[in-house]
C-alpha cells in the first residue's frame, strides 16, 4: 500500500500547523513558569481534552488495539476498571491538596508533604518512567511510518523526534496542551470510520461474539479462575493490581497528566478537569478496544476472504502492535487514509510532547533547581528548561530502540507504570489521609516498593519477559506479569512506610495544614448547581461505568 498526493497533502498540513502552533505561542512565553507551567491560565474545556489526550498517545491508541486483538473485549478493564474510578478521586479528593498547596509538579508536593529526599526519589523515577514513555511513541510512529509509508526506520525516529522537538521548544507546555486538543479530534474523527467500516464487514458484533471463543467477548464472565482468560489472571489481580494500585497509581500520582489539571484558572476547574475528562474516557474502548476485536476476527477461517491480516514479526508470532496501522492500511482508501494515518500521527506526537514537557518541568524546578543551581534568575531556569527538552528528546530517541524487543507496547508501558506508579501511589494514600506518615515513612517505602517490584519481575516469566532472578512464577501474559508486579510493590510501600513512620517522628500540625486531609478545609459549592459540583457528577459517572461492567459482563 502506497499513499498518494492527497493523503501526503493532509499529514504535511498537520505538521505545518503543529509547528505553526509553537510559533504563535512562543511570543507569549515570557519567564520559566510560562514554559514549565504555563502560568496556571488555561481554560477549562482545554485542560479537560488534554487531560484525556495526554493518556491518549501512540502507546493508548496502537497499544490497546494491539490488546483488544490479544486479550479481546478484558482490554475494557483499562478503563472501566482501570480509569473513571481514580479520575473521580483525583477530582474529588486529590486536586484541593495538589492546587492548594501551589505546587509546580507533583514531586514538589512530596517535598512540602514529606521531606527532599522523597521528592528527589520520586522526580528521578518519574523523569525516567517520561522518557521511556516517550520513546515507546516515538518507537510506534518510526514503526508505523516504517510499515505504510515505507521511510527507512532510523529516519523516521529522527524526523518524527525533530518536528516534536520544534513546537515544544518554541512552545512548552502551552504549545503541548493545544496540540493535544486538536489530536483529540482527529483521533476521533480519524479512527471512527474504521470501526464503523471494519465492524461491518465482520458481519456485525452479533457474528463476533459467534465466531470468537467466548473468554474473548466477555470482560468478566470468565475471571473465576486465571487459566481461562488471554490474560491469565483471576478477578482479584485485576482488581487490586489494575482497579486499584495501577489505576490510582497513574491517575492520582502521574505529573504528566496531573499538570493538565493543575494548568487550569482556578481550583474548582482544577477539581472538574478530570472529571469532565472522564466522560470522554469512557466511550474510547470503542475506538481503541473495538478494533482489536474486530482485527483478530477478521483472521478467523470464516472471514477469511475478506483478505486481512494481522502482520507477524520476525519470529513468526503475531505482531499485535502493528494491528491499527494493518487494519488502515486495509480499509482506507486516498484522502481517508491520510486522515487516518495523520490520526496516528497526531497520537503520536501528542504523547511525546506531553511526557517531554512533564519530563523538562520536574528536571527543571525538582532537580536541577534544588539540588544543583538554586538561586538564578528566571531566565536562567527558562534556557534550562528549554535544553532539558531537547535532552529529553534524544533519550527518548534511545528508549525507542529498547522498545523494539516488546510485541505489545502496552504491556511495556504497564510495566513500567508498575515499577514507578504501583509503589508511589501508596505513598500518596498514607501521605493524604494519615498525616503520622513521615519523610523517612515515604523514602524508605518508596526505595522498598521499587525494590519489591525488580525482585517480583526478576522471579516470574511472561512470554519470554522477565525472570532474570530465576523463572520461578511462569505468567500467561506480560499484562498480568505487570500487574501482579505493581500489586507487590504497592504491599511492600505501603507496610514499609507504616512501620518506618511509626518509629520516627511526624512533622507538627501546622505544617501539614492544605496538605493532609484531616487539617485542610473542604472546598464549598453552595452557589454552584448541581451539575457543576464534582461529587454528584463523580457519582454519576460511577454508576455509568457499573452498568458497562455489567452489559459487557
């Protein structure tokens, strides 16, 4: 498959706005919290689409497709499980302490929280979970270029890295956000007709679920017991590894979504951001789950005259990251497809530029700040930062090529989100609601968590990944091995900061005041409707989420 004029035509308009959006921006980029932070002045409706799309890049779109081919219609437990519920808390309970206490970036509230080592701990994890992070997209657009568009795969690393580095060095963080609202749209109206499309032809979801084995349409029916689902996992390693330690471990903890929401004019849109984010959130299993589905149904002998296949890799397995682009590459015709193939671009380049931006904030202000050059004038952290993005760039060029040896980029994400997010989220629960956790609590539960997790990944096997140690614990898959990695780790944090605060002292009352949740006022919506209140729309969207559960029970 070739592109032609027109579809080469619509991808070189996106890379001229994109780039023509970090222009714009740049006049209005004045000092380092401009760049970094951009100065706390985005509206709502903005940081909402961002907050969703800076979960929506290349390694969500290409990878949950990649899962919902594997794993089929349990690829949902990411978000009706593994999403709206931490995104409710986060809105809820979480943003008062992140927007009150005015920090800029998360592992500067674990410094007012706790103490600097925590916050140096966390900040080193997270710049380099960012950058792997980074590079996974990265790796995915080189791929997809490399498979349909034919551009040799070193080059297009290089090129794709080049255009980022461009618009976020001109732009930061502002330039990021609105280009992670225009992805938003495009991954929508880009990959909607795809699943209209394909799902017709395999004959409707009734013939679907006919033609699939049924442990492949149902997202809880077949949980009792580990070895009767493609994930290999018993209902509660889902629930505890992805609803709970994972889910929270990313949505509540995470700076580079986070930051979208701490962006925001004032702190009730603070507060609302990931609320009114998750009702998008719920309805993409149908443009990134869906065509997973309808991929590995196509492959069925029944269908078999439709003419698709999933690609495989060299060893002969299915190369399950390559189904979104084959199913384009199949489907579309000129014009629709460079619509679609600059839906993946756009992916791509949003979940880049959201993970260098984050990753150039928390280097900036919670590592070379305080710990190296503390007292420089403005513009000297604003040329800081602005170098640290073009770093954060090349590492991320290096992490691509790692993530070649990974035959589902989301299973590679997970594990590093287990790694980083499953230990850091426990440290955040004991911080917020229990204000006898001290600095020592924290570092040392944080140093026991990530500890727990490399021995736990070094002791179990899953496709190949894994068992360094020694291959005790063989795993059906990589996405299980992930969450039972993060599962150990969350345990080992949570009862070693517990024992450690218990036997060192806690900071005094007033200065945990807006930072623990016993000692901060509640925010008050009396002159609000009730519409406009986080709490009765969390509520909402729970009950939503139960009922999807149940229907796709």
């Amino acid at each position: 498959m070739s592109l032609h004029f027109a579809d080469y035509l619509i991808i070189l308009v996106y890379f001229i706005f994109v780039i023509g959006v970090g222009f714009l921006i740049k006049k209005k980029i004045k000092s380092s919290n401009d760049f970094l932070t951009s100065s706390r002045s985005i509206p709502l409706w903005i940081t909402s689409l961002a907050f969703i799309s800076a979960n929506l890049g290349a390694q969500e779109v290409i990878g949950m497709v990649a899962s919902g081919a594997k794993y089929g219609i349990m690829t949902v437990h990411f978000y009706w499980v593994g999403a709206i519920f931490a995104m409710v808390f986060l809105g809820v309970f979480m943003m008062p302490f992140y927007y009150g206490s005015r920090a800029r970036s998360v592992p500067e509230y674990l410094s007012l929280r706790f103490d600097e080592k925590t916050r140096g701990l966390n900040a080193i994890s997270f710049a380099v979970m960012t950058v792997f992070s980074s590079g996974i997209s990265l790796y995915a657009l080189a791929k997809l270029m490399e498979t349909i568009l034919h551009w040799d795969f070193d080059i297009s690393i290089w090129v794709s890295a080049g255009i980022v580095m461009v618009y976020t060095f001109l732009g930061g963080l502002t330039s990021a956000v609105y280009n992670e609202v225009l992805q938003f749209f495009l991954i929508v109206l880009g990959l909607s007709p795809l699943v209209i499309i394909a799902l017709q032809d395999a004959g409707g979801w009734d013939n679907v679920k006919h033609l699939l084995q049924p442990e492949m349409t149902h997202a809880w029916k077949y949980m009792g017991n580990a070895n009767d689902n493609p994930m290999g996992l018993h209902f509660m390693s889902l629930i505890f590894g992805l609803g709970f330690v994972m889910s929270f471990g990313y949505w509540c903890t995470d700076f580079l979504v986070v930051q979208r929401a701490m962006i925001a004019r004032n702190m009730g849109d603070a507060q609302r951001t990931p609320i009114i984010a998750a009702i998008p959130k719920m309805m993409m299993p149908l443009i990134v789950v869906l065509p997973g589905v309808i991929a590995i149904t196509l492959m069925q002998p029944a269908l078999a005259s439709k003419g698709y296949r999933i690609p495989t890799a060299a060893n002969g397995e299915l190369d399950y990251t390559m189904t979104l682009p084959s199913l384009i590459a199949h489907y579309y015709p000129t014009g629709i497809l460079g619509v679609g193939i600059t839906a993946l671009i756009a992916s791509f380049m949003s979940g880049m530029a959201g993970n260098v931006t984050a990753f150039n904030s928390v280097f900036t202000f919670d590592i070379y700040q305080s710990y190296f050059v503390k007292n420089k004038s403005d513009r000297h952290y604003l040329l800081v930062g602005k170098a640290v993005t073009v770093v954060g760039i090349l590492i991320s060029i290096v992490t691509a090529y790692i993530a070649k040896s990974f035959n589902n980029i989301n299973d590679f994400l997970q594990l590093v989100f287990g790694f980083v997010n499953g230990p850091l989220f426990a440290t955040f629960l004991l911080g917020m609601f229990w204000k006898r956790t001290t600095g020592h609590g924290a570092f040392w539960g944080l140093v026991a968590g990530t500890l727990a997790a490399a021995v736990t990944h070094g002791v179990t096997i899953a496709e190949g990944k894994g068992g360094w140690i020694a291959p005790l614990y063989p795993i059906k898959s990589g996405m299980g091995q992930a969450f039972i990695v993060a599962g150990v780790s969350w345990i080992f944090n949570f009862f070693t900061a517990i024992i450690v605060s218990l036997l060192t002292k806690p900071k005094p009352d007033e200065q945990l005041k807006g930072l623990v949740y016993s000692l901060t006022e509640k925010p008050k919506y009396h002159q609000q409707k009730w519409y406009l209140r986080v709490v009765p729309l969390g509520i909402v969207l729970i009950v939503i989420t139960l009922l999807l559960n149940f229907i796709f029970f």
